[in-house]
C-alpha cells in the first residue's frame, strides 16, 4: 500500500513539472483584456505586465546566451498575481518556443552549467531575465532589466519608462555589461 501511494505521489510530481509554467488562457468576450481561468487581470497589472515585458525584451535583444529557452525569475514582478506572470511567460514565446519559470529549471544541468560547488556559471543556449524596479509609478518608472547567460555574459540595461497612448516608451539612461 505504502508503493502504491509513493508511486502516485512521484506521479503527480512528475506530471506537474512537465505541466510547466503556462496555462491555457481563455479569450474574453470583449476583447479588451486578457481573461485568465479564475482571476480577471486588473488594468494596474496589464500595466505593470507591458512594462516589465518591453524591459525583459529590450534586455534580451541587446545581449543574450541563445533562443533555445528563456527562463523568467517570476518573483522580480512586482504588483502582479501568480496568474499575471504566467500570462507574462506566455507573452515571451516569442523570444524561444520554451519559456519557464526559473523556479523550474535552475538545477537543470540541460538548461544550465554547474562549477563544481554546484553554483550556476551559464546558461547552455538561453537566457534567464529578470527586472529590477527602481521607482514606479502608474505613468513614469525607472527599470534594470537583465539577460543572463553566464557569470561573464550578461547586460542590465537601465531605461526611464514613460507611459504614454497605452504604451510605454522606453529610453536607455545607462547599460551595464558583465
């Protein structure tokens, strides 16, 4: 009995990490925001989403390890819910056909390489993005994004965001490099 229940349980496990990150979305009726099962995106986080998903995109077109996976520390976007940043995942496909979580893969040695105290050192063609929000608010924000691909490999572009006819434009303050 004890197998039995040990075997379902790795079952689950395993059938929710190849589940991965992306959930189906529904079409909404009026056409004006996105609907996610169980939760309606408020227009503050649609917002917050174009923002945070213009800065990953503008990272990763100035530098990045390859398209072969894009991996998004979830836990940087601020002011969304946990259904927003899926929605987010699924807004960066087309970056690569493979877009995840970072929870998801980090100790994956496919995705990533391992020094031999297990630290991460690079990305094996991907890219891992994230944001850094250093002021913000609904109209105007200040913004790192950042492409990793390797303790050597990586750019933090800074921009000053304006939003302005129900998009932001972005303009390049400074860009840091590794």
């Amino acid at each position: 009995m004890k197998r039995i229940l040990y075997l379902m349980l790795m079952a689950a496990v395993i059938f929710s990490l190849a589940a991965g990150c992306t959930p189906q979305a529904e079409e909404p009726e009026d056409g004006d925001e996105t609907a996610v099962p169980g939760q309606h995106i408020s227009a503050e986080e649609r917002r917050r989403m174009d923002l945070y998903i213009a800065v990953m995109e503008g990272a990763f077109r100035e530098e990045n390890g390859g398209d072969g996976f894009v991996a998004v520390k979830l836990d940087t976007l601020e002011g969304l819910s946990n259904e927003a940043k899926l929605e987010v995942l699924k807004e960066l496909c087309h970056l690569s056909p493979k877009v995840y979580c970072e929870e998801d893969v980090m100790n994956d040695d496919t995705k990533f390489r391992f020094d031999d105290e297990g630290r991460t050192v690079r990305t094996l063609d991907g890219s891992l993005l994230w944001v850094n929000v250093h002021k913000y608010n609904a109209n105007r924000a200040e913004i790192t994004g950042v492409s990793w691909f390797g303790n050597l490999g990586a750019v933090f572009p800074r921009y000053e965001a304006i939003y302005r006819d129900g998009k932001w434009q972005l303009t390049l303050i400074n860009m840091a490099v590794s």
